[in-house]
C-alpha cells in the first residue's frame, strides 16, 4: 500500500460519540486492512469532547449536560476539555507518523497541522498564527484549534474551525471556562474567540473551507489526493453498528454524567497544562493501593497514564517520586505540555491527602481542597503552618454591603466569616491582609517575600488558584490555601470584575475548616 494516498471525504453533521468512532477505527487498521490515510470533514450536535487524560467532574458540568442532553465524549486526543457543535467545522487527519521527529514528535505534528490550517485559513483572507500547543488566533483571539495522538505506526491530528460560536452553552458547560477558553484572564470569553462569520466580509461557503483545508494538508504532510470509493464509505459506516455483545461503539463513547467524589486528589499546574492525580494508599503497608492520573497534556503511549497506574500498585510511598520520574523517564515515552518531575510532584501532593485527613480530622473532600505550596521545599503541611505569619482574606467573601468590602481590615462584627479569620488571625499573633485584586495580590506577595515571610496561610477558590498560579509560585513562599464556597466570579463568568475588584456577588469561607487548619499555627505575641 502508498501511504502517501489520502482519501478525502466529508460525512455531514454527526453526534460527537459517531465522529470519535469513526476516527478510532480507521485508526486503527489505517496502514493495516489496505486502508489509505484519511481526511475527514465533519461536524457534530452540540456535546463537550473531553480530553484523553482527564477526570470529566473536575472538567465539565455535568449535571448542566444532562439536563440539556448535551453528551459527554473522550477524545483520543490529550489536552483540554472543547465545547463543539453544528458552527464549527470539523476537520480529522490520519497520517503515518514521522520515523524522523525525535522525541519533539508531539510538538512538530501539532506545528505541521497548524501550519497547513494557517495556510488554509490566508487563503481565505484571514492571517491567523499558531498559539502552542493548540490555538490558531487572530489578533490574540482563537478562530480553531488542533490536538494530536498517536497509536502504532500513525498518527491523528484533529480539530475544528469556528464559523460562529455559542459562548453562553460553552461556559455552562465547561466547568472552568476561563482556563480553557482564556489565554490571560484579561479579557471574558467573548472577548477570547473570534470566527469566521465575523472576521470574512462575505462568510466562505462550506465548500471553500474544505477546498482550502484539503489542499493545504496535501501540501503540508506531502500526500496524494484520490477519491472516495464506495468501499471507503462503508468503512466509515461500519464502526456504527451493533458489536454483537448487546451495545455498540457508539453508545460505549458516550460517558456518563454521573459524577463520584474520591479520596486523595491533588492537582498541579505546569507550564503548559494542568496535572491531577487520584490515590489510594494503603498505609498500613505504606504503599499504593490505585493510582490514577488524568491532565490536559499530551503523552505518548496514548495509554500512558493508564499503564502507570496499573504499575504504581504495591510500590512504597518513600519511593514513588523517583519511580514515576524513572517510569517517564523512558526512550519510548513522549510528554507535552508536563515533565515526569511535574507528574511525580502531582501524585505526591495527592498521597500527602492521607496525613492531611488524619492531621486535621477532615473528610475526603476537606483535604481535597487545601491548595499546598512548600512541597518542593521538603515542608510538610504541618511544618509550613508551624513557619505561617500571614493570613490573606479575599475581600469577595465580605458582605457586599460592608463599607470594608474593598479596604483592608475588618471590625468582626460578626456579620460574615471573615470576622472569624482576622479573630483567630489576631489570637495567634498573624498579620491578616485582604486581597483586593489581583494586582494587589501580586504586590503584596512580591512584598511579603522581601520581607521574609516564611509561610501563610490564605482562602481563594480553587479556579483562581489555578488561573493565577504562577503569581502564587512565583513567590516562593510555602502557604496552605482553603478552598471558597458560595458565588465565585468563575462560576459566574465573571473574572473580568474579580481582577479589577469590581466583583459584586459575595463568596463564603469554611470557618470549620479554617479553625481546624489554624489549630497548627502557632501563637506569637
């Protein structure tokens, strides 16, 4: 067989679970039953496609997707968590991979893909520029994206363009928008994405996509265009029927929208993506029990993180950093967007739950949310708390009516949970700071570094957490952050006014909590 023949076709308007079957199986007899490489065009009823590697109750609203019939599908592409439906246009690229990419293979496919995409795109009158490691975006705003896998000897790149875009579904059903939607949090969602309908004076037909997408590929991975055959579209028919065994691929893809909480969960942000683990630990034995890893990166074997996990059981929690560092460590192995030291820091974080629960007396879900920077330190939770000085209070969870709302301080009154923290703040000797924004976050970081503050202690919900966390590591100063509850300006779509500190709903802390937590700080007079 040519691997350099590409079977170009369109198969209409889908369900997500149907687009993800089809790009399976051709995937997996493409260089085996005679099959040809392929290039799909497509589009899909509304659904959010989650990523290879990730948990779908940390990622999507479940609940929002069930009451609204969207499904739920996994990609067999890494990365992060897409909102897609009927306006934008789908494309699927299945090519031999590159015996000469090297370990950079992820990287240069995504590069190749986005290249010809690009292309494609200037053919029709609009410049847009690849934003690694998924985005093409137009004067900073995303117009289509593209994700990568590979299995055997090829490789699948895929992605969608958008022609027009339903931003109110997406944000109800993405779980955490702005880090999937946002490149900087400056702006809201709207503001993020742009489309075709509204950069191109005369829209390009559907046709003209194709032929513009269609000819930068071939150009692109070097490929031969012919025909589809009536044998091509019975293959991509197939993958739709029964397996015999009472269900079929297609139903199997679609996940469920019930969601279970579990013990021992952390998560850790990278450069490039966000990591999160899941153990159990038998701490009897003083090893792993399960393990289970999910991200929105990009590795390779595409069953990485499953294999790790299986192999993790049994071995000893003194050893597990330097035996997932080892495990990653391999010839064979390709990460993107994570090193094994970020995987082997996530899985520790997660085993830390354990004593955490046991030191505090919380449940699983009390430990979940502590946010615990000090690690890399060689500080245990207890040991940072035993250093804490400095209690930060986000000024979203006093009442908006309080003439405090926006200054730092507080009366204790009694009329709200942060009169609570700056009292027990106050008992054990700490400074207490309310954070007015973000600027004012990253100021008085930057000033309790240079005054050399050991540890603190602080509340902020786990998607600023996440969004701004560089701010966080960049001050190199060992805290314990608690988890917030109530209305959070993520939840609402509302960023854009929490980073000016114009944010008008109210938050809540969880004083149990806080109590248990400050219990192991101290008292300085």
């Amino acid at each position: 067989m040519d691997h350099d023949r590409l079977v170009v076709v369109d198969s209409g308007v889908s369900t997500a679970a149907e687009n993800i079957v089809v790009d399976r199986a051709w995937l997996a007899g493409h260089g085996h039953d005679g099959r040809d490489s392929l290039l799909r065009f497509y589009r899909s009823r509304p659904s959010v496609w989650l990523g290879a590697h990730q948990f779908p109750e940390r990622e999507v609203r479940l609940d929002y997707c069930e009451r609204q019939g969207l499904s739920v599908v996994r990609r067999l592409t890494g990365g992060g968590t897409v909102y897609v439906d009927e306006q934008q246009f789908g494309w699927s690229l299945i090519v031999p991979r590159d015996p000469d990419a090297g370990s950079d293979e992820f990287a240069q496919l995504h590069r190749r893909a986005a290249q010809a995409v690009s292309s494609a795109l200037a053919g029709l009158g609009v410049d847009a520029v690849f934003k690694e490691p998924n985005d093409l975006e137009v004067a900073g705003r995303k117009l289509a994206s593209c994700f990568a896998t590979l299995r055997g000897g090829s490789a699948l790149v895929h992605g969608t363009v958008l022609m027009d875009v339903d931003v109110d579904r997406a944000l109800h059903a993405l779980r955490v928008p702005t880090e999937k939607l946002s490149a900087d949090g400056l702006a809201g969602a709207r503001q993020r994405l742009t489309t075709l309908a509204e950069l191109c004076p005369v829209v390009p037909t559907l046709k003209q996509i194709k032929r513009a997408l269609a000819a930068a590929f071939v150009d692109a991975f070097a490929l031969s265009p012919r025909k589809a055959t009536k044998s091509v579209y019975a293959a991509l028919r197939a993958p739709h029927r029964d397996t015999g065994s009472g269900g079929s691929p297609v139903a199997e893809a679609v996940l469920s929208t019930s969601s279970a909480d579990r013990p021992g969960e952390a998560l850790f942000k990278t450069a490039a993506g966000l990591l999160r683990a899941r153990i159990d630990v038998d701490s009897s034995a003083g090893s792993v029990r399960r393990l289970t890893l999910a991200g929105d990166v990009f590795v390779h074997p595409a069953d990485l993180f499953e294999r790790v996990g299986q192999d993790a059981v049994g071995v000893a929690l003194s050893a597990l950093p330097a035996w997932v560092a080892e495990r990653l460590g391999g010839d064979d192995v390709r990460l993107q967007g994570c090193t094994e030291r970020d995987v082997a820091e996530v899985v520790m974080l997660a085993a830390d739950r354990t004593d955490q629960r046991r030191l505090f007396g919380f449940t699983p879900e009390q430990a979940n949310a502590l946010m615990v920077l000090g690690r890399q330190q060689g500080l245990s939770v207890r040991q940072i708390l035993e250093r804490a000085q400095v209690m930060l209070v986000p000024y979203c969870a006093k009442p908006v009516d309080c003439r405090w709302r926006s200054r730092d301080g507080c009366p204790e009154c009694g009329m709200c949970e942060v009169g609570r923290a700056y009292q027990l703040g106050r008992i054990h000797g700490m400074r207490v700071l309310s954070i007015n924004n973000y600027e004012h976050l990253c100021e008085t970081l930057a000033e309790l570094r240079e005054a050399g503050v050991q540890g603190l202690v602080g509340m902020c919900c786990q998607n600023f957490f996440i969004k701004r966390n560089r701010a966080f590591v960049d001050s190199q100063i060992p805290m314990v952050l608690m988890d917030i509850s109530g209305s959070n300006c993520y939840e609402l779509g509302q960023e854009e006014q929490a980073y000016a500190g114009t944010f008008a709903a109210r938050s809540r802390l969880d004083v149990p909590v806080l109590e248990r937590v400050m219990h192991y700080v101290p008292v300085r007079r």
